[in-house]
C-alpha cells in the first residue's frame, strides 16, 4: 500500500515552485489556537524560536531549546492542516556539524510531525544543509540578520549597508541556494541587495525587514497584531490586541469587584 503524506498540506516543495510567481505568505505561530486561525491565510507557518522573546519575555533568542521548540511545534501542528509548518533549530542545536543538526532536525521532524526546519547562516552552514536536505530533510535558511548571532553581529542591526558586507549575504544567498534551501529568509537588509538576491538565485526570498522586492514575506505575529510591547521599526501593526486585552480585562476586573459579573443564566442555579 502506497502512503502519501497529507495532501491537504503544503509541502517544502510547493513554496519551492512560487519562485517569482505569487508572493509567498508566512507568520509565525508558537500555538494552536493561532496556528488554526492563520492556516486559512498562509502559505507556510513558521514556529521560531522567536517565541523566546515573545512567549518567555527572554532579552534574546540564545536560551531557547530544543525541547520549547518541539512543544510549541507539537502544538502548531495539532491546530494546522494545510499551512506548511517550519521548526526552527534553536542555538545550539545544530552549528557544531552536519551530523549534529541531522540529529537534532530528525528530533524536530518525528517529534512535531512538521514538514521543514529552518537553519540561520549562509556558507557557513552550507555543508551541514546539503547534509540534511540529502537526508531527506527540507532546509528554509535564514541570512541577513540572524538573531541567535546577535553577540557577534553587534546587536539587532540592519545588515549589507557596505559593500563588502552585502556582498557576503549575496554570497551566502548564493551558497545556501546551492546547498538545496527550499527557501531563504532574509532579513534586516536593504531593499537593493534584497533586490539583487532575490533577481539572482532560483529559490524563494522571504523578506523580513528586506522590503517589498523578496518573494514572500513574514513578520512574528504578535508584532503585527500590536501584542508585543516593542516592534522593530519596519513592523506594521496590523492590530491592536495589547489594547483590545487590557480594554476586556479592565471589563472584567470591574464587574468582578462591583458583584456584577454576569452569572450566565440557568446554567448553576438548580432547576425549578
Ligand atoms: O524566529 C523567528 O520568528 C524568525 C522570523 C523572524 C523569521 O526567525
């Protein structure tokens, strides 16, 4: 008996084939309820490890860890059914060989039931994502700004604005590709080199803070819903949920202290 995988779920190969045809649409997402709602929406759900700052308040996202990773990556996954899901390899996880990321991407893969993981670096991991995608792992690389390298990198800057710098995230654009990337995330650059990457290589550009001219986009989604309490300046609030939040809560507290809170009606007063 032949088993397909789901064919209600977008697969690595999919985003692969929009190359310069219709913009490609990605959020993250750390948990079901979210996931559902984005999944009518989106092309591809991506559980970053992001979910550090935004779901655990940390300052970056070098503590985050394998296991916080397959958690909200189980979660994704029970509450999406057509958005391709992508796990990102926390910090650590995966830097120290090729071998050492096939083992930590396989724990990712069997544990969350998720149809890609997503690796930050250019040539630097392009032996270690030919590795994987050999092995039958498909690769979403991330250059550009790469947060787990902020320590090195000098803080959450926006990256190429020199010449040599933008020509080393072309060349990492470059290698990536070569390596067998389904996609590349490129973020914190300018609009040009985006531009340039985007018009060279032959796999799909998802823009973060890299301007209109890649060939999707993402934004982690509780920035462009206006939940999180500071946005990099590139972020659109799309919403206004922090505010929505307090505004219910104040709602609620108030009733709860004035005795008024609404009993719903019948439902614990003994019947008649
Ligand atoms: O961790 C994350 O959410 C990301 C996106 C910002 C691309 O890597």
């Amino acid at each position: 008996m032949a088993i397909q995988p789901d064919p209600a779920r977008t697969m690595a190969v999919d985003i692969r084939k929009r190359k310069g045809g219709e913009p490609i649409v990605a959020l993250t997402s750390y948990h079901a309820h979210t996931a559902a709602i984005l999944d009518r929406f989106v092309d591809f759900i991506l559980v970053g490890d992001s979910l550090g700052m935004v779901m655990h308040g940390l300052k970056t996202t070098l503590p985050v860890t394998l296991e916080m990773m397959i958690l909200q990556g189980q979660a994704v996954m029970r509450g999406s059914s057509r958005a391709l899901v992508v796990v990102d390899l926390p910090f650590g996880s995966y830097e120290e060989s090729p071998s050492h990321a096939f083992r930590s991407a396989v724990r990712v893969m069997k544990e969350t039931g998720c149809g890609a993981v997503k690796v930050e670096g250019g040539r630097r991991m392009a032996e270690t994502i030919r590795f994987l995608v050999d092995r039958g792992i498909p690769v979403m690389a991330h250059i550009g700004l790469t947060p787990q390298s902020v320590n090195t990198l000098g803080g959450f800057k926006v990256q190429g604005r020199d010449q040599a710098g933008a020509e080393a995230i072309f060349a990492d654009a470059e290698a990536v590709s070569e390596a067998g990337a389904f996609a590349v995330v490129v973020e914190g650059v300018v609009e040009t080199l985006a531009a340039t990457i985007t018009a060279a290589i032959p796999i799909p550009t998802i823009g973060i803070g890299a301007s209109a001219a890649c060939d999707g986009q993402i934004l982690v989604l509780e920035d462009m819903l206006g939940l999180s309490p500071s946005v990099p300046k590139f972020v659109k609030r799309y919403g206004t949920l922090a505010d929505h939040i307090a505004s219910s809560v104040e709602a609620y507290a108030r009733e709860v202290k004035a005795r008024t809170f609404p009993e719903p009606a019948n439902v614990y007063r003994p019947k008649a």
